[in-house]
C-alpha cells in the first residue's frame, strides 16, 4: 500500500468510527436543559433523569462523562453518598484525569471528586498504563501502514511457448502440476518410441546370396529383412513404436489445447512490502585508532 493510500485508508476508519461515535443532537440538547436545572437547584429531577438517560444506553464516552457529573454532583448534593460514589467512579473510569472547575464548583464537591480519585488511585493507572499501551500501539499500526508499499509485478507471456512440449506452457503459467505431467506422460512416450525404433530397426538382417556359376562375373545378390523366424518379434515392436509415437503426439495436443485455454498474455501480480526499519544513529565512540597507540574519537554524522 502506498503512503497516500495508507492516509487514505487511515482517514476513513477515523471517519466512520467517528460516525458510529457522533453524539445525538437530542442528547445534546437534554444535557444542556439538565445542566440548567442543575444550575437552579433542581437536584432530585436532575438524578433521576441523569439516571434514566445512563441506564437507556447509547451514548458517547464524552457525553457519558457529563451525564455522570451531573446525576454524581446531583446526588452529592442531596446527601446521597452511595449514588454519588457510584456516578464519580464511573465518571473517573471513563476520564482517570478529570476534575472539578474550582471556579465554578464548591470546594466540597472538588474534595469529594478528589476523595474518590485518591480511592481509586491504583485502578486508574492502570487505566491510563493501558491506554498509553493501546495510544502507542496504534500509533506504530498507523506508521506500519504508511511505510508499506505495494509493489506491482507485470509478466508478460509468449504465445509461442504454448506450442512447445514437455509442458512448457504450463510452466510459463505457473501451474506446476499440470507441467509436470504433461512432461513426465510425454517424456515416457517419446523414450518408449525411440527403444521400439531401435530394437524394430535391431530386427533386420542383411545376407548375401551367392549367383549361380552359370552366370559368371554376375554380382552377388544383398537381401535385407527381418527374418520370418522373427517376424512376430517385429510386429510387436512396430505396434509399440507406432502407438507410444501416436500417444506422444496426442499428449502434446492436448498439452497445447490446455495451455491455450489458460494463456494470459499478461500477468499483474500485487504483494504488500514493508521496507526494513532505518537503523538507529550509532553514538559517539572513543577507543583504540586501529593500527595506533593512541586513541581516537568516532561520530557520525
């Protein structure tokens, strides 16, 4: 994957995660009516209609954090020290580094949120050691991704060699197996051809006959065949050197017919790469000069 579709890619799962994140404009609505009715006073309304909204689900780290401010101020303020333990916890669950406005909230209650940070001192770090680990890890996923290059491989395949035997095609193709037979079928036939030629050919004899004394100065006469004692012999070997050259001959057919079908005159192959991490700048290095007494200072740069 290129650098810009890295980006690419990246900005649209943000996209859509921020999508499926988005707060509900009604939401924002109702916390901005309850957080007035807070303001005024109305302290029992507010919890019970933080209370419901938070039990109906569906809302948004940040807009959850409000709804549990307000229902936990809320019943801090009524006295009601369980409810308001339960909505501050869950509150600093969500955000282990939020705290009170001193400017706009009494001192009672920023004593209070702190209170329950001090409590739960140890289980927000580590909440926050986790979403440091989860920060980074997406950080080093996002640098993974926009190192990676694609590279692309274009072959480009000659029709010819469709024509040629010992699956020659099927090797240009990259179909191993099927060349492999091909080759192996053909070279079988093609050597069971050539023995029956030679041992058909081994069959013939040559003898001369000597002329009648009637005739002379007449040539002998040279006869060449296969003797009749051995005639069944040849035939055997014929048949054989006939049918495994007809067999060689109708495999590389149906090698060639099978090549073409799956000819491509062009092949473009994709792979994903991620080049080597740069190696680290080496330090300053103070030692023995080779070759010398003395000592000698080494830095890059």
């Amino acid at each position: 994957m290129t650098r810009g579709a890295g980006v690419v890619v990246l900005a649209l799962f943000t996209g859509t995660a921020a999508a499926q994140q988005a707060p509900d404009p009604g939401d924002e609505a109702d916390l901005a009516a309850l957080q007035s009715e807070f303001e005024f006073g109305h302290y029992r309304e507010v919890l019970e209609r933080a209370e419901r909204r938070i039990d109906r689900g569906g809302l948004d780290e940040a807009s959850l954090v409000q709804w549990h401010k307000l229902a936990g101020l809320a019943a801090f303020n009524l006295k009601r020290t369980d409810q308001a333990q339960r909505h501050i916890a869950a509150l600093l669950r969500l955000d282990p580094d939020f705290a009170l406005d001193p400017f706009v909230y009494p001192p009672t209650a920023v004593a209070f949120v702190e209170k329950q940070r001090q409590a739960l001192a140890p289980e927000l770090d580590r909440i926050r050691a986790e979403r440091r680990a989860q920060a980074a890890a997406a950080k080093r996923a996002v640098e993974e991704m926009s190192r990676q290059v694609t590279v692309r491989t274009v072959e480009k395949r000659s029709f010819l060699v469709n024509f040629v035997p010992f699956g020659a095609g099927q090797f240009q193709q990259g179909r191993v197996a099927a060349g492999t037979g091909f080759a192996i079928a053909e070279a079988l036939l093609g050597i069971t051809s050539v023995v029956a030629y030679f041992a058909y050919g081994s069959l013939v004899e040559t003898r001369t006959l000597p002329v009648d004394n009637r005739f002379p100065g007449a040539s002998p006469v040279v006869e060449t065949g296969i003797p009749a004692s051995r005639q069944e012999e040849a035939n055997v070997w014929r048949a054989l050197k006939i049918g495994a050259g007809l067999g060689f001959y109708g495999v590389w057919a149906a090698g060639v017919a099978d090549a073409i079908i799956h000819h491509q005159d062009t092949v473009v192959t994709t792979r994903v790469e991620s080049p080597p991490p740069p190696s680290p700048p080496q330090g300053a290095r103070i030692g023995p000069g080779p070759g010398t007494v003395g000592a000698s200072l080494t830095v890059p740069f």
